[in-house]
C-alpha cells in the first residue's frame, strides 16, 4: 500500500509535466462564449490565425511560452463561462 507522501509525489509529477489543454471543441466553445474571433486571440498572444485555428483543431500544441498563456486564456474562460449540465436533476 502506497503512503500518502508516495501517492503526493506521484501526483505533483503529473502536474510538473506541464498545462493540458482542453479539448479542441471546449477550446472552441470557451472562446466563441468570450465573443472573441481567432484572429483576436492570435493578436493577444502574438501568433498568426492560422496557427489559433491548428490549436483549436488539435492538429498543433503551442509550445512555451504560449502554452503557458494559451493554458491561462483558457482556464480564465472555463471559470467565467462554465459549462452548462444538460442532464436534469431530480
């Protein structure tokens, strides 16, 4: 059985390893909910549109120091513009 400082350590190895990003649709979704265009994001993280819509595809990642704000840009987004449960509660 693992002690909790082994299970800990194992834990903050996961998250030295760098920011995950969100998956390409909620990428999408987080920016359209912030009425921002690709290109207005481009221009806030000094990258060409092209290279927005490849984030937003999945077909690239942004290396740092973009991933680090790309990451941040997201997350603020995910806190203002949660996503909505569709399933009802009973």
């Amino acid at each position: 059985m693992p002690t909790e400082d082994e299970l800990f350590a194992a834990v903050d190895e996961v998250l030295a390893r760098g920011p995950m990003l969100p998956p390409p649709a909620e990428r999408i979704r987080l920016r359209e909910a912030a009425g921002l265009t690709q290109e207005e994001v481009a221009q806030v993280l000094q990258a060409r549109r092209e290279t927005v819509i490849a984030w937003e595809s999945g077909r690239k990642t942004p290396r740092p120091p973009r991933l680090q704000a790309y990451k941040r840009l997201l997350d603020g987004w995910a806190a203002k513009y949660p996503t909505s449960d569709p399933t009802p509660t009973d």
